[in-house]
C-alpha cells in the first residue's frame, strides 16, 4: 500500500510495535506506505495484541498473526525473539521511556508517541543509553514536517524576521466526558501525567520551542474550568521565557466549546510575523471527522495573501484525505530511516525531533504545574531538579480538597475525594529493569 506523495525509503527497517490503542492503526499505516514491514506487536492483553495484528492481515509487509512469534504480552521477549530494527511505542504516557530503554539497551532505534513520558527526569536518562548504545530515538512531532512550519523554521533561521523576539500559543478546543472516559488512563496525574498541556497542546508547545529554542523559566497557571470528573487540568496560561532572549504568552484549554482556531505566532526584531494555524475551529474537537482542515500560514508578513493562498493549494496536493490521518507520521519514519542508513554510512544525521527536542515542551508543562505550586517563576533548572525529586521521592501534585465541617454535626466529616478518584489507582509494580534507570513502571506492567 504505497499512498501517492509518500516515497519508498531506501532500505527496508523491520518494526515491532508496542501498544494497540486508538492512534496506533494510523502508525501501522504510515510504516507500510513507507515500504517497511511489521513484524509484530505487542500489547499487556494478548487477545487485543492478537486482534490488532489480525486487522492488517494479508497486507503487504505485515507478518502472519502467530502468538510468541509475531504477537506478544512481554516488551523484552518480543524483542529478543524479532530482534527488530525499529521500536514504535504507542503507549500511555506513563511507560513510554521504561519501553524505550528496553529497546535502545539492546541498540534498537525507537520512535515514542508524544509525549515523550510524564516525567521530565527519565528522559536524561534515556539520553544516556540512546548515546552508549547508538540507537536513534525520534519523538513524534509530526507538525514540525508541515510545508507552513518549514516556512517559518527557515525564515527564522535565515533571520528574514531578524531575532525572533515574541511567541503566542492559543490553543482552544474541547474535550467532553465521553473522551476522558474511553480509555482509563485518560485524566490522571499518575498515568497521564496531566491534562490539556501534555496531551492536545503538547504540538503547538513543540512548535514554539522549535522556533524559539531552549526554555529558560517558566510563571504559569492551571485550572479545571469544567471537568470534574478528572484529575487534572483542563485549562493552563503562562509566560515563557526562552534562552535566546525570546518570550511568549500561552494559553491551552479543553473547555471551549465550540472550539476556536489554534495557532503558534512568532514576531521579530524587524517587526515582521509568521505563524502556523494548526487547527481550525471544531476541527479541534476530538472526533470530528473526516477533518478537511489543512495547517497553513494564517500570519506571515514576509508573503501576500496571494503568495500564502498558494502555498496552501499546493502543500497538500498529493495527500488524500484517507492517507492525512498518517501523512506526516510516514514522514517521520522516513526521516527517521534516512539516519539510520547515514549513520551505518559514517554520514551525519539529521533528525527534526529528538529526545531533547521533546524535552522543550515538557519542560514548559511541568514548568506551569511547578509554577502554581511554588507561587512564583520557576527556572529550567527548578523545574528539572523538582523533576528529579519527583522521581525519586513521589507525591502528588495537588492535594486533596476537604468538606468544611458542618456546623450541625460534632462527627468528623470525611475527606473529599480529588476529582476522578473514582478511577482505579496506579497499580504498584517494580523497578525498571536497568540499575541506571530510576524506580518507574516496567514496561511488561504498563503495556496498553
């Protein structure tokens, strides 16, 4: 299934995927309009790990279905026994740097669904082995392939706009209940990590760290405006300031409905705009579908309209709307397969999103729960030494509301609950299997 404007890559990279949940059918469509092959999959649930590989039966590049060959319940054994080229991990937020570790230890490139993990700290660690090991790790970004974005990443870089001096986030959709509900981890800080910002805001916050490099403090907000029934927030502002001498105003939010356009705006020193619209109005709205929405450049003072109108004609030209869902995924692997064999070649390798390329956003999102916390800015160091602790001594990020007494009564009056407690806790599992990597879930605990 080879998807017209999706090129064949050079070499042919055997993947193993590891989690089956909604997004992963659209990476397992993006690996075979590469040209790749899968060649298993695994999930904690066998019988879905087994349905999964059963719905692409037959097609090109996919292995037969066969339990303890190509389908799997274990991250390690499934690795040792396919020895794959590539790891795709699609899992909940919580076990994305404990599976990943497992597979660059063994020097097995990786590519991890955003967010990178929940916490900021693992990610050092990762680090370490992807650079012992050799193995190239690749966060999805796919908005950083969009022909607007590299419009913007060029201009900037060519200083059409002199220093990049200002940055606006405007991120405003809705999630409604049915949405936190459809999957378990959804709405907790234990598994999700937290809400809008690591979640539907994480790309745009991706973005502005693209075109304004690394985060330097950090004096947010966060809110839930109307979402009780989950833990986390469904509403975040702030100001960042970057390394670079840039800062930027956010704003994210679930609670909006009807949805209204999200965009990333950088000004320059010369006065001159650019931006990305990455979304459009109720096209923001989790299920919303067939999307007919395209990213453009809503603010680009550099062109004409005319000169704008045309690039979003001819940006997306040869992309069906069936091949949109995974369109700039199978760019990624592309990128992604292109190191690989430059690397075997002694060629520098060039990839657009790395392990500390995701850092940027979670740095700004970690920031913002800090922030609140302490009352005050909060600067990148703060934020990762809280990181750290977190790791290493575990408490919550918000603690439990309490019923005022009633003024009737002389009993007692029992604790309220934090909003979404009604969800199962976290269960306890054992550390990760390396000594260098801190207590976290294993991954064989975590699979989804």
């Amino acid at each position: 299934m080879n998807v017209v404007g999706i090129r064949l890559s050079m070499s042919k990279l055997r993947f193993a995927l590891v989690g089956t949940g909604n997004i992963a059918k659209q990476h397992v469509k993006a690996i075979i309009a590469c040209g790749h092959e899968l060649a298993g999959v695994c999930n904690l649930t066998g019988a879905k790990a087994m349905d999964f590989m059963n719905s692409f039966a037959g097609q090109e590049g996919v292995a037969p279905a066969v339990e303890g060959a190509t389908v799997f319940t274990e991250v390690s054994q499934m690795l040792d026994i396919l020895k794959p080229d590539v790891v795709y991990v699609t899992t909940p937020h919580l076990s994305h740097i404990d599976i990943a570790c497992l597979a660059v230890r063994r020097g097995i490139h990786c590519i991890i669904e955003k967010p990178l993990d929940i916490s900021l700290a693992k990610a050092h660690y990762l680090l370490e082995e992807s650079q012992r090991t050799k193995a190239l790790v690749s966060v999805i970004a796919q908005s950083r392939f969009f022909p607007c974005t590299e419009r913007v990443k060029n201009a900037i870089d060519d200083g059409k706009i002199g220093t990049p001096a200002l940055g606006v986030v405007s991120v405003q959709s809705w999630r409604d209940q049915a949405y936190y509900e459809s999957n378990g981890w959804r709405g907790s800080w234990t598994k999700e990590g937290g809400g809008v910002l690591v979640n539907q805001a994480v790309h745009e916050l991706d973005l502005l760290c693209y075109f304004l490099g690394e985060v330097q403090s950090v004096y947010g907000i966060w809110r839930n405006v109307n979402h009780p029934y989950i833990e986390v927030e469904d509403t975040a502002q702030a100001i960042v300031t970057f390394k670079s001498g840039a800062s930027a105003n956010v704003l994210v939010s679930n609670s909006i409905y009807p949805p209204q356009d999200t965009f990333v705006h950088i000004m320059g020193s010369t006065g001159d705009t650019l931006g990305v619209q990455t979304h459009g109005g109720l096209e923001a709205n989790a299920g919303t579908a067939p999307s007919s929405f395209r990213p453009f450049n809503d603010i680009f003072s550099l062109y004409d309209e005319e000169k704008r109108k045309s690039y979003l004609e001819k940006d997306y030209a040869e992309i069906s709307d069936e091949s949109w869902s995974y369109y700039f995924f199978a760019e990624q692997i592309k990128e992604l397969a292109k190191a690989i064999e430059n690397q075997k070649n002694g060629i520098k390798v060039r990839l657009r999103s790395t392990i500390k390329d995701a850092v940027g956003s979670m740095m700004i999102a970690q920031g913002i729960y800090l922030s609140q916390r302490e009352g005050r800015m909060v600067t990148a160091k703060e934020i990762l030494d809280d990181s750290m602790n977190q790791l290493t001594h575990p408490q919550p990020l918000v603690e439990p509301k309490t019923e005022p007494k009633a003024e009737s009564s002389d009993e007692p009056q029992a604790e309220a609950s934090p909003a979404g407690a009604d969800e199962p806790a976290a269960e306890a599992v054992p550390a990760a299997a390396a000594d260098t990597t801190p207590a976290a879930a294993t991954p064989e605990t975590s699979v989804q």
